[in-house]
C-alpha cells in the first residue's frame, strides 16, 4: 500500500512507539485486530483503519517514507500547547511530607525566636506564625487528599465530617499546648 495518510498516527492505533521492532508491530496488530474484530463484537470502520495502519507499517519502504512524511509535519504537531498542565499532581504522600514539612519550620523558627529572648527578632516570629499556619492549612489538603485516594468501601471515607471535627480538634489542642509551652 503506497498510498496513506500522513496526519494518521498509525503507531497509536496499533499501540506501539514509533521506535518498535517489526515484531511488535505484528504484536500490536494482532492485539488491536482481537479487539475490533467485527466478529468479536468490534467496529468495521475500527478494523479498516487497523488493517489500514498495519499495512503501511509491516513494509519497511511504506513505513520509511510514513516516517519522513510525518516528520516534516511532527514540527508542528509536537508544539506543546500553553494549557498544557506544568507540573503533575503529587500524591497524598507528597501532601503529607509538605505539610509536615512546613509545621516543622514553622515551629522551629517560632522555638527559635521565643528562646533567644532576642526582641529584635519579632519579625521573624510573625514568620514563623504565617509558616504554622499555611502548614495547617496543608495539612488539612492531605487528609482531605488522603480521604479522597481511599477505595469507596473503606468506612472512613464515609465520615468526612467526623474527620474535620477530629482535625480541627487536634490543631486547637495543639495550638493550646504551644501556647502554654511558649508562655513558660
């Protein structure tokens, strides 16, 4: 087949890189043939486009010259939009380890000022107040995290609201047992 599309992406549709062997190629298509099959309840228009894919690929001059054409248009085509997300999501574990990560800090700049007995470093205490309370607010944003990775039939996840009210239990609790270390 001399003859194809040079926006396909052939490689996608039987599931390979466009680095892959001839042998995963024939793999691909056999996987993707199994499941479009007409016959196995697939779509006909889905397998043209298999048969259609393959048939360009299993010959080594059709998929040489698919290849060039599709690299004279990949340079466009690989431009990375600006709404593309920058980072990707960190995880209930990585909420977790900011959080503690940041209460830490927090309290060991406020320590760190409240036991020096040095006036000129207030600021630093505002600081180290300002750290606290964005790591309570991370804290909150890893158990809500941590509720939202648990499988629906835990019986925690259906307790959101004892969950807050514990939470905030032990910020208060704590706050208090700060205060009361620091006013010593």
């Amino acid at each position: 087949m001399n003859q194809f599309d040079s926006t396909k992406d052939y490689y996608g549709v039987l599931g390979v890189d466009k680095h892959a062997s001839q042998r995963e190629v024939d793999r691909g298509y056999k996987r993707e043939a199994a499941k479009h099959h007409p016959d196995r309840g697939g779509s006909e228009e889905q397998m043209k486009f298999v048969n259609e894919a393959y048939a360009v690929l299993k010959d080594a001059d059709s998929r040489r010259l698919y290849d060039e054409s599709r690299r004279t248009t990949a340079t466009i085509a690989d431009f990375v939009s600006a709404s593309t997300p920058t980072a990707r999501d960190i995880g209930a574990l990585g909420q977790c380890l900011s959080a503690l990560l940041c209460l830490f800090a927090g309290l060991f700049l406020l320590m760190l000022v409240r036991f020096q007995w040095m006036w000129f470093l207030w600021p630093l205490g505002i600081l180290a107040i300002c750290v606290v309370g964005f790591g309570v607010l991370l804290a909150r944003s890893a158990m809500v995290a941590v509720n939202d990775s648990l499988p629906v039939t835990n019986r925690l996840k259906q307790h959101t609201g004892l969950q807050e009210v514990a939470f905030w239990a032990v910020i208060v609790t704590s706050g208090y047992g700060l205060y009361y270390l620091l006013s010593y």
